[in-house]
C-alpha cells in the first residue's frame, strides 16, 4: 500500500498524541494528579497503537502478528483506561477496578496463548486465507475478545463519568467548558463502543470509511477535551456569568454573611 | 473553575447558609494553611478540611463542626473528578 491520506493521518495523531502526552506529564507534575500522568501513558499508547496500524497496512507478510500487536496495545490501552477511572472517578473508594484489571490481564494472557498456538500449530506468521484455519479461528476470537472488554472498560468508564458528570451538573460554580468536558468523555467511551462493535464486521470499503471517521472523531474529542484550545472553553463557558463574589472580600465581611449565633 | 465555589456551594446546602459566606470561610481556611486558592491541589484541600476549616467552624461556633469537616472531606473525595476536569 503506497504512502496515502490515511498514512498522513495517522502520522499526525502520532504526532499529536505524544504533544497531548506530554502536555499531561507537565500538568500531573503541576497539580499533583495521578490521573493526568495516566492520561499521558495512554496517549503514549495511543502514539505506539498508531504506529502499529500503519505497520499492519504496510504488512502483508506478518499480518496476523502485526494484528495481534495491535490487539495488544489496544488491551493495554483499556487496562490503563481503568486505571484512570479507578483515580478519577473512585479516588480512594470502592470499585470494580481489581476485577477489571483481572479480567483484562486474562483477556490479555488468552490473545496471546491463541496467537502462539496459531503460528506453531500452522507454523507460520501468516494469517490462513482459509476462516476455518486456526490461525484465521484465533485471529476471530482475538477481535471478539477486545471486543468484550472495550464493552466492559468502557461501559464502566461511561458509567463512572455519568454518575460523576449528575453530581456536579447542579452545582452553580460548574462552568459550561467543565459540562462538555464530561460529555466529551462520555462521547469517547461510545465511540471506542462503537469502534471494537465494527472491528467484528467483514471487511467492506464502506466499514473501513465509517471505521475510520469513528476512530477520528474519538481522537479529536480526546484532543479537544484534554488540550482545548482558548476560544472552546471560552465558547462553552459564555453562558456562565456567576463568579465568586467572596473573592477580595476581608474577613469581616465574609462573617457578617453568616447567619449564626455567635458563641 | 473556580474550586472554591465550587465547594462553598456543597457547604452551602450542607449549612444552610449563603454560598458567598461558604464560599468565604473556604478561602480563609485555605490561607490559613499557607496556601492559594487560585491552585490548591486536591490533597492539599483535603487537609484544609480536616484541618483549619473545622478549627474556623468551631471558632464560629457551629456544634456539628466535627461532622461538616467530615462531610466536605468526603464531598471531596466523591467529587475528585472534577480536579482531573478543571486542570
């Protein structure tokens, strides 16, 4: 396949996602969040993902390995997803964080079993031709079994942002760029849905353009949620004129507001 | 965001007194504990809770001092997100 848009593309979010990377390691280091140094490792993930799909469209020779790669990065990119969520949205409570991380790492582990048990029982890299060869069999299952666990990691992750996105909604100091914010990530988490659900699909020219344009958008949100330029977040906040008025206020009259008896 | 507001809001209607007067006592909690309210991290907020915002209460003289400080450290905990949202 020769050098195309598509290589471009991809080579622009390579690019992207490592300044997205490490514009989050600064603003951890800034705010002492773990969840944004996480968020920086998935972008690093996101950057090697990338690199591995135009790997897999140069590849014909090693197609099944080079899609096992890719399925890999792609569970560990869910199996950091989690971790983000576990700090983000259950910072110190309880959550399903252990047994996802389980199931994940076991999902991991039978990828791999079925793609060495696939290259020594064929005793080639080379995905068979033939759906009925247990090479092209375990390839199958390895879809699915992404499948399943971006439904799992990133059901939970919508779950966690929405019921975090009702507790805030009704807060009045909440300002409109923080609202789309949640929505974007919510957005994200149907979008890799909808992604893993096309990946089980046969291959068609018309999968391939809606898989991309759905990989896109995901990217794009991922980058305007975490990296949003000026006017986006003064666009989303133009509505919100409440500021806080106890700001420059002294001690005395901030303590007149109160309506209590005093000792 | 502003986090200040954001938590005098939930003390707010935890209290039953105005936001601006919440909103206030948080701010001087948090420059009591040497700190800035314009960047207080979530770890450093947690502190201010369990530690000079419950001394600013009892020294207004709320008798459920103890509990507030207890309540806004775990509204924080709940709302941790919105740390990670807002940087």
């Amino acid at each position: 396949m020769p050098v195309g848009i598509t290589t471009i593309l991809k080579f622009s979010v390579f690019i992207v996602a490592i300044i997205l990377a490490i514009l989050m390691f600064f603003k951890a280091k800034k705010t002492d969040l773990k969840s944004l140094l996480i968020l920086g490792f998935i972008f690093i993930m996101f950057s090697i993902t990338t690199l591995i799909t135009v790997i897999v469209d140069f590849d014909i020779v090693i197609f099944f390995t080079s899609k096992t790669l890719y399925i890999t990065s792609a569970i560990v990119v869910l199996l950091l997803y989690s971790v983000f969520t576990h700090y983000t949205f259950y910072n110190a409570r309880k959550s399903p964080f252990k047994w996802l991380v389980l199931i994940g790492t076991l999902g991991l582990i039978i990828v791999e079993i079925l793609f060495i048990i696939a290259i020594v029982s064929t005793g080639s890299f080379v995905l068979q031709n033939d759906p009925l060869s247990e090479s092209h069999i375990n390839y199958t299952i390895n879809y699915y079994i992404l499948a399943l666990l971006t439904y799992l990691f990133s059901g939970w992750r919508f779950k966690a942002s929405l019921d975090s996105y009702n507790e805030i909604k009704g807060n009045i100091a909440v300002k409109g760029w923080i609202k789309l914010k949640y929505k974007m990530v919510m957005a994200i988490c149907i979008l890799q849905i909808i992604t893993s659900s096309l990946q089980l699909l046969d291959y068609s020219m018309f999968k391939l353009l809606i898989l991309m344009v759905v990989i896109l958008s995901s990217f794009i949100l991922e980058v305007f949620a975490w990296g949003a330029p000026r006017w986006l977040r003064k666009w989303a906040n133009r509505n919100h004129q409440i500021e806080d008025e106890s700001d420059g206020m002294t001690e005395e009259e901030i303590l007149s507001q109160l309506e209590v008896d005093k000792p | 965001m502003n986090i200040v507001q954001f938590f005098g809001h939930v003390l707010s209607e935890k209290i039953g007194q105005k936001a601006i007067a919440c909103s206030g006592i948080i701010r001087l909690s948090i420059k009591d504990s040497n700190k800035d309210p314009e960047t207080i991290t979530a770890n450093e907020l947690k502190e201010v809770f369990e530690n000079s915002l419950l001394e600013r209460l009892q020294r207004i003289g709320f008798d459920n001092a103890n509990e507030v400080s207890n309540y806004m450290t775990s509204q924080l905990m709940k709302n941790h997100a919105i740390f990670v949202m807002n940087a």
